[in-house]
C-alpha cells in the first residue's frame, strides 16, 4: 500500500469508527491554496480530494456531521487566512529549529540526519520537505485565523474600554454566563460533615480549628482588609492572590464554575431571596436555575424539593453573633472543667468548642456575623444564672462575688477577655444591611432546660459583618468528601467567608464594564478605563495592585479574563467559523462559502448548521440540568440540616455546665447535655 493510500485509509477508518474526520489530528491533512482549483478542498498522505468526494465517502450520514463541519471549518480558516510573509517567516523558523533537532537527534541517538529526517516525515504523514513544509503553513494559517479573531479590541465606549475579542461578546459573556467575582478566606476544618450523617448536627472541630476561626474573624472585625486576612490566614491557595478567587482558571464563578454547592448556590440563593438588589430581580431566577422561582419558556426548573421550605427560600439568613467566635478563641484548648478536672461522662460532643461551633458555624445555609455587644452582658448572665443558680441583673453584681468564689472568677475572665475583642473591633466593619439586619434566624431556647431547639428570628436589627468596601460576608459551611486522610474519602471541609465583589445582576446595563482588559495607569490623566482606582472605577482587573515596575500582575489578571470568556462557552469556536463565513461571503463578492462546496453544497450546509444547532442546544441542556441537579442536592442538604439539627445539637447553657465541671445535682442536666453514662 502507498503512503497517499495508507494515509486515506487512516482517515477514513477513524471516521467510520467515530464519524470524526476531525479525530484525525490536522497534521493528518493539509489544503491547497485558496484558488480551490477543480473543487480540490483536502490533501490526504499526497491525495487531493474534492468536498464532494469526501460526501460520497461518508454517505452524507447524519452522523458524520461533525465531520463535515471540522472539514468546513479548517478549509474555512486557511481561505480566508493568506499566506504572507510573517506566516512563512515563521515556518522558516520552525523548520530550521527542526533541522537542527535532526542533527542532534544524529548524534545523540547514533544515527544519520536523513534517518532522523524520514522518522519525522513518517510521523508528520509527508514523503518530503515540501509536503513537510505546506503543512506547517496550513497549520500556521489555521493558529494565525484564530489568534486574530481572540484578540483585545478597543470598544466605541465613552470611558475607551478594551475589551476580550469585542464589547458585543463581553456582555455576552456576562448576560450568558452570569459571572461574579468573588474573593474568601477559607477555615478548613477537621470536622467532616458529608450530605448525611451525625456530623451535621454534632461536628467536631480541633483546638487549632476554633482558634483560626477566633483569629479570622476577629481580624475581619478590625480594621484590617478583607485581602490581607486572607493573605494571612486562609487555607486556600489563593491566599497567594488576597483571597481573590480568579486564576488560570478564570476570573469569574459563572453558572457552569465546578465549586462545591455551599459555596456557589449560597451566593445564588442569598442573590434570589435576600439580596435588596436582586431579590425582585425574575431574569436573576430564570438564568441561575432558581428552584421553585424560576420563570420564562425552556426554563422552568424541574428541581422536586422546593427552596421555599427552606429558611434562605423564605428570605432569611442565620445569624452569627460575634461574641461566639470570640468566645472559640477563649475555650478553644478547653477540653476539661475550669478546675481542671475531666467532667464525668463526657465526650468531644460536650467540647464547648463543638458546642459554639454546631449551634453556630456548622449551618450549610447562608450566615452572617452580627455585632452583639449591646446583648452580650445580657445573655452571658443568663447563662451563669442558669448553671450556678444565680440572679444577677448587673455584671457588677458577678464582679463582687466572684472575688471569693474561684468558679464564678474563671466566668469573669471569660466575660472580661470577650469584651476585650469587642474593643478592638472597627465600627467601619459593621453596618445595617437591608433585608439582612432585619431577618436573621438561629436556634433558640424557651429555657435554660430546653433540650431542643427551635429555628426563631434573632430580636432587632443588627449590624452586620461587612468588608472595607461595605460588601456583606457571607458565611457558609461547606466541603467536599472528608477531611480524614483517608484516600477512598479525600476532600476537604471547611468555612468559608465570602465576599461579592461584582454581581452581574446589579447595574445590569453596565456590568460587562467590570471585564474589561485595560492595563491599569498611574498616569494623572488616565481614563475612566485605564484607572487603577478600583474604589472610583472597578474591574477585575485593577481590584489587586500591580507592582509599580512592572504589568506582570495586570497581563495575568488580563488572562483569567480572556480564560473566563472563552472557556464560558463550549462551543466557543463556532463563532469563529460564523465570522469566517462573513469574511469570505465579503471577500468573494456576497458569494456563500457553501457555494464552492459542489453538487451537494445545500444537503453539506444542512449538515453543518444542523450540527452547530444541535450541539448548541445540547450544552445548554446539559449546562441546566446539572445547576438543577446541584440545586436538588444543596436543598436536600438544607432540608436534613433544619429538620434535624435542631433537635440533636448540645444547647450552648451546656457549655458553662461543662465549664463548671457539674451537671446539677444527681446529674438532671446530663440529658439536657446529651451526656451519656
């Protein structure tokens, strides 16, 4: 069998097997010029074939679609792609790196120049430097077509905003794709806590978990900025970036952004049912999937469990209060009673570490921290009364007491150390939040004796947790897997504080601005555009400070951007080969690319704008039924936390009981406690 033979034979067998004609890799075929003389529109191993020979070969099958438009689109590319001087400069280029490469190959591997040369052309499928040669330039042609088409291009925009490709596809890019730019600080915990299980309701955080979560939000609280926080303290690799979660793999959370349900469908739902902004917003619900919310034609979400059973559907968050985190830092080491004596009977489940953090962090749903101070006298006294039989109104009352009373001394200490973190917060970092401050939730006790408890709004409006720039955090228990080292289980769980830097559905007109690809200036006269201003004029872009000698941090910035927009669609090349169509029908005298495609142009054109149709709506459809089934799992996880929590975790009077060493006389509060004997 000849080369030109065994060539085609590959091809076409590949194509059988998967109705790919394009599994060949393009170094498998080359094209002629663009003259496309005598219909010629392939060279396969040395043979030239017409487009309608290549029809006849597939028997124009349906399933060969992909084929023809693969086909389609690299002829496509080279046509509308002259060879020019820069093209063959650059494969002159190649080929000289390739001889040289020959020569040492020579020597390294003991053999002639023309062997390593032959063992090149028998890969690449050529017999000589010619055919090598021509199929560099078509491969060159096919990479110079589309670098062209991904590039920077200036908008006709007031402030002179670059922008990725175009203006026209970086508002695609955010009415389609729904992207945020969100930054975190990330607590990874030991506890694990999967969709099921004990965990959700009786987690179990070391000493060293209870204090990173103290030390983050303590930090937060003060006047130190959301980026160094996470620059200091997160468990997240994007430490390295101040928390900010854009990288090589894009800039943006968009709908089909692979993090875990917490995470993205917590921002989605606060975005639905709480956000003042967007909570009205019905083209918000129909594009992120929003269960039981969502309207509009093809877009009804089919998601069983709906989210209004929920208390984020209802419109509520619960409520952190910053005395708790406080207080972790305080007893993160405690594991026995203040006399230092092991309190009878109990086990890590009493822990007033996993107390704190099962009544307040361990909820999957959307959590904001709240300012307490004002209530924190209030309520530490409450809980001394209850355990040590008490009734003091004034802490001053405690104070003097407690001065000949070892017990009540170490519950002094603890009031007058929270207190002191109540001192060294920034009032800046706390403001009343629309729809926030006025409906939070937590668990809450009729009693001191209260074995379970019940979901009810915290009293008042309260000041909530928020970053330097006045955006709310939002906090939310999340993971993966397990945290245990077990392989079979690898994953991660953690806390994760979140914040929402650019929402698509906020100033909707004008949100693309926020990608645009302008290098940042220091210059006095920068435009809106090119500011580095991120609090007059923000974009992804200029939220982290370049160094001042160089653009190294902008250009990469510039690329997540460009990684986001592309990789957004699946399909993305397409609209290559739509713009390719447009160059040639333009340069062809309005004649259709179709037209040169033979006898069968019009049953080829079907095929491929058949395929294009096709594959399209396929993504789509797989894009919405995987946010419906992420939604279907997050709800479900919310549900059994609500349902169940509730009633299993260890009340928080418990952990003063603890604290004391006693659980009342002959032990009536041991069941109050879940403490089994």
């Amino acid at each position: 069998m000849n080369k030109g033979t065994k060539a085609f034979s590959l091809a076409m067998s590949v194509v059988l097997i998967a109705g790919v004609l394009a599994s060949c890799s393009t170094s498998e075929y080359t094209y002629p010029d663009a003259s496309w003389k005598d219909n010629v529109i392939v060279n396969i191993g040395g043979k030239e074939y017409t487009y309608d020979e290549i029809y006849q070969l597939f028997d124009g099958e349906q399933a060969s679609a992909q084929a023809y438009y693969n086909t389609a689109k690299n002829v496509l590319a080279q046509i509308v792609t002259p060879v020019n001087s820069a093209i063959t400069s650059y494969v002159d280029g190649k080929i000289d790196d390739q001889e040289q490469t020959w020569k040492d190959n020579a020597e390294t591997n003991n053999t002639s120049y023309k062997e390593e040369q032959e063992a090149t052309f028998e890969e690449e499928n050529v017999d000589n430097m010619d055919e090598y040669r021509a199929k560099l330039i078509a491969q060159r042609q096919n990479e110079v077509n589309s670098t062209s088409y991904y590039v920077d291009v200036r908008s006709d925009d007031a402030d002179g905003g670059y922008y990725y490709i175009s203006k026209a596809d970086t508002q695609e890019f955010v009415e389609e794709s729904a992207p945020y730019h969100v930054s975190h600080v990330l607590v990874q915990l030991d506890a694990d806590s999967t969709s099921s299980g004990t965990g959700i309701w009786d987690g179990h955080i070391s000493s060293t978990d209870a204090n990173q979560i103290f030390t983050v939000v303590s930090s937060l609280a003060s006047t130190t900025t959301f980026g160094n926080v996470a620059r200091d303290y997160s468990d997240d690799s994007s430490s390295d970036s101040y928390g900010d979660l854009g990288g090589s793999s894009g800039a943006a959370l968009t709908k089909t952004t692979n993090y875990v349900n917490e995470f993205k469908l917590g921002i989605y739902a606060y975005d639905a049912f709480i956000n003042p902004e967007t909570k009205d917003d019905d083209d918000l619900k129909v594009s992120l999937q929003v269960p039981g919310a969502a309207s509009g034609e093809g877009h009804d979400s089919p998601v069983a469990t709906d989210i209004g059973s929920t208390e984020i559907g209802q419109g509520k968050a619960y409520g952190i209060p910053l005395s708790v985190a406080f207080r972790l830092g305080y007893v993160a080491n405690q594991e026995s009673a203040d006399s230092g004596e092991r309190v009878s009977y109990t086990s890590e489940t009493q822990y007033p570490r996993n107390i704190l953090f099962n009544n307040y962090f361990n909820n999957h749903s959307v959590s904001f921290i709240y300012n307490d101070k004002a209530d924190y006298e209030a309520n530490f006294l409450k809980d001394v009364n209850a355990v040590y039989g008490k009734s003091y109104t004034q802490i001053s009352e405690m104070r003097a007491e407690a001065a000949s009373n070892p017990a009540l001394m170490s519950r002094i200490n603890e009031y007058d150390y929270v207190m002191a973190q109540f001192g060294r917060i920034s009032d800046s970092k706390f403001k009343t939040v629309t729809n926030v401050s006025d409906n939070l939730v937590a668990y809450t006790y009729a009693d001191s004796e209260s074995k379970t408890a019940e979901i009810s709004p915290v009293s008042g409006s309260k000041q909530i947790l928020v970053d330097e720039y006045g955006d709310p955090i939002i906090v939310t228990r999340a993971g993966t897997g397990s945290s245990s080292d077990d392989s079979s289980s690898s994953g991660y769980q953690g806390i994760h504080f979140i914040v929402v830097k650019e929402n698509p559905f906020v100033d909707k007109e004008n949100s693309y601005k926020y990608w645009r690809v302008n290098v940042p200036s220091n210059a006095e006269d920068a435009s809106e555009a090119d500011s580095f201003d991120y609090n007059t004029h923000p974009s992804y872009v200029n939220y982290v400070r370049a160094d001042h000698d160089s653009n190294t941090t902008y250009n990469s910035r510039i690329e997540n951007v460009r990684t986001s927009i592309t990789d957004s669609d699946a399909n993305y090349d397409f609209k290559l080969f739509e713009k390719n169509l447009t160059t040639y029908q333009e340069t062809h005298n309005n004649t259709s690319f179709y037209d040169a495609l033979g006898d069968n142009k019009e049953e080829i054109q079907t095929l491929i704008e058949d395929y294009i149709k096709y594959t399209r709506e396929s993504s789509e459809t797989s894009n919405i039924d995987s946010l419906n089934s992420s939604w279907e799992s997050y709800i479900r996880q919310l549900n059994l936390f609500e349902d169940y929590a509730p009633k299993r975790v260890v009340p928080t009077v418990c952990v003063s009981y603890f604290q004391s060493g006693s659980y009342g006389q002959n032990g009536e509060m041991e069941a109050l406690c879940h403490v089994e004997r």
